[in-house]
C-alpha cells in the first residue's frame, strides 16, 4: 500500500450504505492497548519502541484479514498527513517521532497504529450508524492479538493506557454528523447543550483544526473507565444518535415544508459557486459542500451522487491536493488546485 | 405600441455595435423645449396641458420618421414603469399628473415627452459612445417640429426651460458607462474626482434608486447655458469618455495581467450564482451581472454574448418582471422569478 496511490481514491468504505448514513457519515470505534512489561510511550527509548515494533507487528500481519503495514517514521511527511486526512493516523502519530508504524485493511476501514500515544491502538469505521459492527471488528482483533501477546491489565481498573482517560476499557467511540438542518434552524445549540449533558465531547470533522466548519461533527465519548463497552455502544446507537438523527430530519422536514425557495436557493448558489469557483479555501468548501449534501439527501439536487461530495471530503485537503498535484503547493496553490479538483467532481457532464 | 409586449423583448437599439460599447454601453442626448404663449408646466391648468397635447403631438406624429404616441396618463401604473425601465419616460413623468404622453420610436432609440418638466423633451439613444449621432437626430427632429410650431425662446438665454439649469441649448448630454476595471483595481475615486472637477454629474444607471450599483454609472453635464451644443457634445466625445475609457481598459489589463486567478473565480462564480440562485434581489443580480459583463468583454467567458446580459439589465427591473409575469409579484416574489428569468437567459444549453 503506497500512499501516493490513495490521493485521488475514495476511501473505500465511506460510500457503502449505511443506516442513516444522511446524517451519520460515519461510525468509529477504537481501543488503546499497552504491552505489559513496557513502558508507557512518554518514557519509552527508540530502542525499546522498536522492540514494540517487533513484537505487535507480526502479530498484525499474521491476522486473518490481510493488512498492509506503513512505516510511519520512514515515510514523506505528505505522505503521514495524507495518512491523518484519511483517518487511517491520528495527528499525534504524524506529528510524533521515532520508530512507529500503521497496519490498515486495504478497504482502509480498520488501522491499528504502534507507538501513538500507547503501544497500540486499532480503530474499525463503518459507513452510517454501525457502532455495533466496529465494536465487534475491533474486539475480534483484539483477541486474535490477544492470543500473541501480553497487554497491561489491571484487575481493577482493566487495561491500563498511557492516559488515564482511556483507561479501563481503552474504548472510544465516535460518531461523524452531519446537522445542517439545525444549524439552518437555528437549533444547533440545543445538540451541543446536550451532548454537554451526556458528557460526550464535539468537534469538528475534516477540518485542519478542531474548530467545526460546514455542519459536520465528531462527537465521542469520554469516560471509559467503570462502563462496558458495549454499554458506550449501545447508549449511542440506541438512545443518543437516534435522537439526534430524529431532530436533525425533523428540522430538515421544517425547511422544506416551510422555506423552501430559501433552503433551494442557498443549496443551489452552493453548487453553483462550488462547480464555478477558480480559487476556494477548505474552510469555504466544506461550508458549501455541506449545503449541497443537504440537497442530495433533501431531493433537491439529482444530478450529484453523494459519493462524489464524500468523497471530496477527503480528496480537498492539503496533504491529498498536494499528493495528486505530485508537487508541494503553497496556499494560494491550493486554493487553486481545489477548485480544479472540485469543479471536476462536481461538473454536469 | 403596446407596453405589455415589450416586457420580454430587448431594447431594440442596445445591443448594436457601437464605439467603445464594452465600456460606454449607450449615448443620450437631450432636448428641453417649450411653446411660446403658454405658463411653464408647474403652473398649467389641466386644459392648458391638453392644449398643448394638441399642438404636439400631431406634430411629432407627421414627423419624417415614424413615432408611436402612447397616453402617459391612461395607461396602468406598472405600464408607466416599464417605460421608465426602459429609458423612454423619465421617473418624473411616471409620477406627474394630467394629460400627458409620450411618442416613442420603433427601435426605442427616440422618445418625445409631452407635458414632463417641460412642454416637450426629446431624447436620442444611441449604442457606445455616439453622442454625435443622438445630437443630430434631435436637432434634425427639433428642426422639423419647429417649422410647425414656435418656442419660447429669448435672444439672450436661448430656449427657455422651467428649470434654469436647462436654459440656453436645453441639452443635457450623458453616458452609460461600465466601469468595474476602475472599481476592482481600487481606482473608481479618481473618476468621481475627474467628474467633479470637470463639472458633470454621476448617478447610478439601471437601479431602482439613484445609487449606483454593479459598477454602472451615468455620467451627464449639468450646465447648458452660455456653452454649445456642439460643444457640449465634443468635449464628451474627444475629451472626457476617452479619457476614462483608456483609463479603464488599462485597468482590465492591470486585472487580466496580474491577478488572472482572482479575476477569473470573481467572474465565474458569479456566473454560478446567476445561474444557480433561486431567489436574488435586483441590487444582487446588478452586481453579478456587471462582473459577468467585464468577463465577456476580457475574454474570459465565451459562451454568453453580452447581448443577453445588457437585455437583463433592462428585463430584471420590477416593472418588466411583473408585466412579464403578468401579474403583481410582491418583493419575495420578484426575486424569485428575477432567479428564474436569470437562469433562463444565461442557461448554458
């Protein structure tokens, strides 16, 4: 697996169908796992890291699923952001230093990172809400590994991590939301009221920070310790995103029923712009992108698969542009090239 | 000559070749005049007004050329604003009252109004910079009319005008002019500076109001007495418009030489929200069209002839729209189908 060959792909599983994959772009789930006898990886030396490297990657190439394995250390530094952007790195590995690396199924909806901030950490994604399946993904893994080699588990407080946040567990669950509906009625502040309540963390998704841009969010959890897994999952996929898929399509319903010159308007002008302009920042697309989601999933636009929009998503950020340019771009550049790109996806013909 | 149906139809004269015509859209040129032995128009009976319908408009109807009369002051309110949109009445005679009428040329390039701020004005419309032209056809009309008629006139003033600003000649000389060349390279000031000192005045052209809006701009002179005709119109035609014309070509070419991207993604996009918008308000639609305008004339987009937008100018305006539609459309209402007739006339098929 090269990734210079990913630039201008899809990630293959974001397009499968998935339930209520118009507002739940997607599913993740993670576990962070630490190898008994090693250091926590703040106290690790390069040395012992690359022990690490020799035991868990074995272990992970001899899986029954095929996996392909990066060296993260020894790749262009493009190449670890393409990596991050397809969600198949964090950014703490990207940015991280010494020997580590990244195992990923070639359908790119399961990686597993050695040397991040724990020994390991394996995520599984699925297209719409599927918790359920990625938990089950992650934890068939997990006991294959488990099979191989010794992780640090205490009986009280269950798998020890580097951070004490992910102890217990070491799970992490997070869905990507797509709520233009409350935003465009003005209703997007009760959802971050509530998952204040539920104790469940927001940010932005597809952003090159955490700020969120175009109505898109990852909200996670945040307490792993004293809960099952499978409580954190099914608490998500039965009562928290329900919830906030039912409002999302009721205010989705409002717009349509009660303003729809202005919401075809706003969503039309988006496709416009976006099929038109020669220079755009990621911060603008990903606001117009999200407007004309709205009208594929709203039956205002036909004319554009969704595939093609989520697929933007990723193909419009720095390290892809830079990748499918095959050149370093300045800003500027990329503002350009972006548009390029977009005005190809997105064009009538 | 019904009004209704020139709703949906160019203006016949506008979209001729003519000089400069990418910067001077149009000339115009007009005479003020009034009849011997009869009070000035603020002070005219109703009768007295009739009386001089009945001088004038048989005389402009026996005219060499052509005319059709319309009464100003039977015809429906939205009636007298289409005219007004289309240059041939001025806002002034939509509002008067009394027995009032206008004789206007096939081509709309003419148009004699009887009973406005004076007994009769005339005024000859031409494409680019032809003041000339528009001053001989009304000095050659004048000719004709006043082997039929007599009018005040005094050896000293000249004709003599309800206004003083119009005494002496009675002309008032101006120009459409389209410049967002000065406008994007930050230099428009220096044309209302130029303007100011060479005693002429600035107004917006195509607006509702009198502001200017997308880059337009109506240039006239405001002092008629103790300066010629000929002289009048020669100053704008050898001195001043070329001026300003060569002023905003180099500005085109500064745009197209040193920010061709920037240029390029303001035209465009606005060609995609003019193409895309679903609702837009007239100001809006003026802006968009004038930096689609500026792309035709720079070579930047091809497949629109500039007819289609100079006609726009003329068929967005709330009179046109709402004759078009056949019906009263308030504000929302116009915007909407404003959109709709926008897409229609720029559609790419």
């Amino acid at each position: 697996m090269n990734p210079a060959d990913l630039s201008s792909q899809p990630s293959p599983w974001i397009n499968q169908p998935g339930p209520d994959f118009e507002i739940v772009i997607s599913s993740r789930v993670r576990l962070a796992r630490n190898l008994e006898g090693y250091e926590f990886k703040p106290c690790l030396s390069a040395q012992r890291q690359n022990e690490i490297l020799e035991i868990l990657t074995p272990a992970l190439l001899s899986l029954d699923q095929k996996l392909y394995y990066i060296d993260v250390d020894k790749i262009a530094a493009v190449e670890r952001e393409l990596l991050a952007e397809r969600y198949l790195i964090s950014p703490a590995h990207v940015r991280g230093k010494g020997p580590r690396g990244v195992a990923i199924a070639e359908e790119e909806n399961f990686s597993a990172m050695i040397n991040e901030e724990d020994h390991l950490r394996m995520q599984a994604y699925a297209p719409g809400l599927q918790l359920k399946a990625c938990l089950d993904r992650v934890n068939q893994i997990d006991d294959q590994i488990e099979k191989k080699v010794r992780f640090a588990f205490h009986p009280r407080f269950g798998y020890l991590t580097a951070c004490p946040t992910n102890l217990g567990t070491g799970i992490r669950v997070s869905v990507m939301l797509h709520l233009p509906g409350l935003k465009m009625t003005g209703q997007i502040d009760k959802f971050f009221a509530a998952a204040r309540d539920c104790n469940l963390a927001v940010r932005g998704a597809f952003g090159e920070g955490s700020e969120t841009v175009g109505d898109f969010y990852q909200l996670s959890n945040q307490v792993t310790l004293g809960v099952a897994e499978a409580e954190v999952v099914s608490n998500f996929t039965e009562k928290i995103v329900p919830k906030i898929v039912e409002y999302e399509r009721a205010a989705r319903q409002t717009l349509i029923e009660q303003s729809p010159y202005v919401v075809d308007d706003k969503i039309q002008r988006a496709l416009g712009v976006l099929r038109n302009a020669r220079l755009i920042s990621s911060q603008e697309a990903l606001v117009l992108l999200s407007q004309v989601r709205l009208g594929v999933h709203i039956g205002r636009i036909f004319e554009i698969q969704v595939s093609k929009i989520n697929n933007l998503f990723f193909h419009l950020q720095p390290a892809h542009l830079q990748m499918r340019a095959g050149k370093s771009l300045d800003p500027d550049q990329r503002d350009s090239f972006r548009a390029q790109v977009i005005r190809k996806a997105l064009s009538p013909n």
